[in-house]
C-alpha cells in the first residue's frame, strides 16, 4: 500500500509527479502535439488523492476521451524514471484486447520519443515488438499486457494500472486477478483502474466500484465521474459530470451532436449513457434493467411446487456447455422460481475462464450440478425430471428441439414419463413467452431468489425485435449464457398460456403505473 508521503525536493509524492510531467513530458497526439503537458485541476486533484493519502487501489472512472490513456502513460514514466522509480521493479498495464494493451504503450513511448533527455538509451530502451520500455538509469521495467495472450504468473509488480477494465463481462478476469495477487510481496503495492464504466453492475468494475463505495477499505479511492439517471441527456450541466475535460480537449460540439442523436434514436440512448455519461446501461437491447430484476429477488417458497400445477423450460444448449431447467408455479398471483443448471466437471475451470463466470465457485454452493466427464450425460437431467414427476404435478416442459431426441432417449431408458412440448426459438413461439416473462418482472410477481447462475444469465440476455415488434433471445449477441433465460420465459409462457394464472394487460398496467 502506497504510505509515503514525501517525493523529491520535499515536495508531496503527488507534487513531484505533476512537477515531472510538466517539464519532462509533451503532449504526444492532438491539436497541442509536441507541447509540454499541462494538466488540469482536475488531473492534479485525482493525483493527489491517489498519492499524497495512503493508496492501495485507486478507481478513476470517467467518459470516454477524457485523456484516460494518456493520463495513465504520464504515471507509467513517472515510475520508471521519475520520482516514483524504484530500483528494478517491476511495472505493467492491462487490457482485454491487444489493440487496447498496445494504446498506453504507444502514448509512453511517444513521450518519451519527444524528449531527447528521455530518449537517450542510458534512461529509456523503447521494445516495440514486446512492448516493454526499460530504463538502464533505474532498472525498472514496464511491459503492456492483454488478456488475449499468456500471461506469466512470476510477476511481482509495484504498479498496476489496469485499462479499461469496464470492457469485462462478468466478475472475474484471470489477468486481473493474476497481477492483483503477484502485488503481495511489494512493500507498497499500487494498482491504479482507469476506466468508463461497465455496462452491467454484474461486470467486474461494478463490483469493485460498489465494494468502493461503502468506505470498507480505505485504501481504496474511488474517483466517479458519472451523470446521475434522472439527468437531462441534452443539458451541458449534465454532460460535464462525466466529462471534466469538456470544452477544452474534449469538443463540446462532439457532445452535443451524440446527445442529440441519442434523444433522436432511442436505440443510440444506451450507448451514450454508457461511453459519454458513464453510466451503467448496456449499449444491447437487454430484457430488462438489474433494477427490474433485483425487484423480484424474493425467496421462491419451495413449498408451492408440491402444492400446485408445476411448468417448465427446458434448454439442453451443448453437451460441453450449460443446461438449464427452470420451473415455475404460482401462488396467489406470484410465480415462485425454482432452477436447476447443469454443466460438465472435467472442463469446469476452463469454461469459468472462458466464459468468465465462477461455475466453479457455483458447484460448490450447489446452485450448478457438475456432472462427472467432458460432456452432459443427459441422463442426469433425466433421473431430476423424473424426480421432480414424482413429487410433483408437472403438467408440462417446454423445450428448444436441440438434442431433445437424447433426452427422450434418456427417458425412455428410466421409464419416466414427462410431458415434453415444442417450443421454437424464433419469434412465432417466443414473443409470447417473452411478454408473459416481462409482464410478470413488471408487475414484481417473480420469486427468483437473486439465484446467482440465473442471475448472471439475465444480465447477460439480449433481445431482437421484428418490425411487428415480436422478440426473441439473440444469444449471438448476448455477452455471456442465457440458458436459465430461455427456459424461463418458456416456463412462464407454458404456465400462461395453459391458463395458470390470468395475464397482465401491459398497455392498462403502464397507463396506471405510478412513477416513484
């Protein structure tokens, strides 16, 4: 954890940074290229917070094209080099994609390309091809990094700055957790996220932003840049929340113009929200906000799928993958949640990687059936249908006709009897379930629980609309599963209309609806 206090000349740690930015570096790109820099108030302010108070992470977190990358350069020199060195450590920054590990790098050494002080090879050795900058003066070391490539787990670095990491989906990312964790042995360790926010507060970002703000460690800052929802899109005072450079290097015609656009085109709205006003709103068209889900996280009571008609959704998806059975049964006007999900063991940790959900972490809790082998056996999902025949009045299970001939044959092998009903993925079938689904959120008569695989694929469920407005899921477009998705809306589809429960009228709930 970053505690000194003192830099050079006895200036602050924060002073000597903004000092050695301002007389050794020049700005690398844009209309003022080649000209020393000059940071803001803003940009000290946030320097002084990271540096001057005792620091273990800082979040700094603001719209796009507000100097993020190159902000994040100017610290990368001032740690090799600068009055932040240390005798050969170790530094490095972070990204999802090469292209985007490769944008700080490149700003860096820009920099140091303007400076013949600084480029004389006894400071600094520019590696392109590896992008690594080392400086023979210190012995320190900065190389960029990407999650697309292998990364070494002998690293032991004494600077993080992890860019952009809005981009991951989820709430894991094994390169962050992997230069997070190689920080142990530093005396005082210091990652620094600099990043527009993720559009989900499922993603990882949103995790650590939230954990920031309850002040439980006070070792982390956050610095939020963010409009508020309710918000003016078209007024100035609301674009400047998120963007403390507007009007200088960041053109605030540029800003007017999206905003406008995005008033014009509510399908643009999102996207704006979430690269200019930082705010939490997937650019995709998802089913329904987090707000609307969190609504309906009541505990299911168990107790109702003895009682009553039992519907389901079935979706086998791949044998490799995740399948998800959802059941539903109603009680006084409340449908009552109840899902199962089952994915194969022996490639558990490598599909968490990939698809960046802790299944492993799930199995253990027991809200994921591991099933022994590479692949479903479809006769697990069997014997739980069977079971749940038994205990229950499980009038139907709507199914996507993918591998269901494997499943019936599973069946078959154990004698159970199920009644099993088509169910299409395109818009035909679908729409319907989908409004019924959507209906029930909006009236807040779903008890799901908050269950965390369920809960994770309704984040991540995407829908696509006709010019009828009929919809479907687009799981192409989706940012992770949506297994448990698919086989809820059927459920609920199959459960309306069979008769279970009287629908809403949407049009009659949404004239009659209080806004609070």
């Amino acid at each position: 954890m970053a505690t000194r206090t003192k830099g050079a000349r006895g200036l602050s740690r924060a002073d000597a940074i903004i000092a050695f930015i301002e007389k050794y570096l020049r700005v690398p790109e844009g209309a003022q290229v080649g000209r020393p820099i000059r940071l803001r108030p803003w940009q000290k302010r946030d320097i002084r917070l990271i540096y001057d108070t005792p620091t273990r992470q800082a979040i700094v977190t603001l719209g796009r094209k507000n100097g993020k990358n190159a902000l994040a350069a100017t610290l990368v020199l001032a740690h090799l080099f600068g009055p932040e060195a240390r005798r050969n450590a170790q530094i490095y920054s972070a990204a999802q994609s090469r292209d985007q590990a490769g944008i700080v790098f490149a700003l860096a050494s820009k920099m140091v390309r303007m400076n013949p002080e600084l480029s004389d090879p006894a400071v600094c050795i520019i590696r392109e091809s590896e992008k690594v900058l080392y400086s023979p003066l210190t012995g320190v070391r900065y190389k960029a990094l990407s999650a697309e490539t292998a990364t070494s787990f002998g690293l032991s670095p004494v600077l993080v700055i992890h860019d952009e990491l809005g981009q991951v989906r989820g709430d894991r990312s094994p390169l962050y957790d992997a230069l997070e964790t190689a920080m142990g042995a530093q005396i005082e360790p210091l990652s620094i996220v600099i990043s527009t926010q993720a559009p989900t507060g499922l993603d990882l970002l949103s995790k650590l932003i939230d954990d920031a703000k309850t002040g439980a460690d006070p070792a982390t800052k956050l610095i939020l840049y963010s409009a508020d929802e309710e918000d003016d899109l078209e007024a100035e005072a609301t674009w400047r929340k998120a963007n403390p450079a507007l009007g200088d290097f960041l053109n605030i015609e540029e800003i007017r113009s999206l905003a406008a656009k995005a008033v014009r085109m509510p399908s643009f709205e999102a996207a704006f929200r979430n690269l200019h006003l930082n705010q939490r709103v997937a650019a995709l068209n998802q089913l329904f906000p987090l707000s609307i889900w969190e609504a309906n996280g009541g505990e299911p009571d168990l107790s109702v799928f003895e009682d009553g008609p039992v519907y389901g959704g079935l979706d086998l998806s791949s044998k490799q993958d995740l399948t998800a059975l959802v059941l539903v049964a109603e009680r006084a006007g409340i449908w009552h949640v109840w899902p199962h999900f089952w994915t194969p063991a022996t490639t558990l940790r490598d599909r968490a990687a990939r698809d960046r959900a802790p299944y492993d972490v799930w199995a253990d809790q027991g809200f994921l059936t591991a099933v022994p082998g590479v692949t479903i056996n479809y006769g697990f999902v069997a014997k739980r249908l069977a079971e749940i025949r038994a205990k229950c009045d499980l009038r139907l299970i709507r199914y996507d006709r993918w591998r269901i001939e494997d499943l019936k044959a599973a069946l078959g092998t154990i004698g159970a009897d199920v009644s099993l009903v088509e169910c299409g993925q395109g818009y035909k079938d679908m729409a319907p379930a989908i409004d019924a689904l959507e209906t029930a959120a909006l009236q807040s008569t779903l008890r799901h629980g908050m269950h965390p695989v369920l809960t994770w694929n309704a984040a991540n469920a995407i829908i696509d609309s006709d010019p009828a407005g009929n919809r479907k899921f687009e799981k192409a477009k989706s940012t992770g599963r949506i297994d448990g998705m698919v086989g809820l809306a059927m459920a609920i589809g199959g459960a309306t209309s069979a008769g279970a429960a009287p629908g809403l009228d949407i049009d009659d709930f949404l004239k009659n609806a209080v806004v609070v």
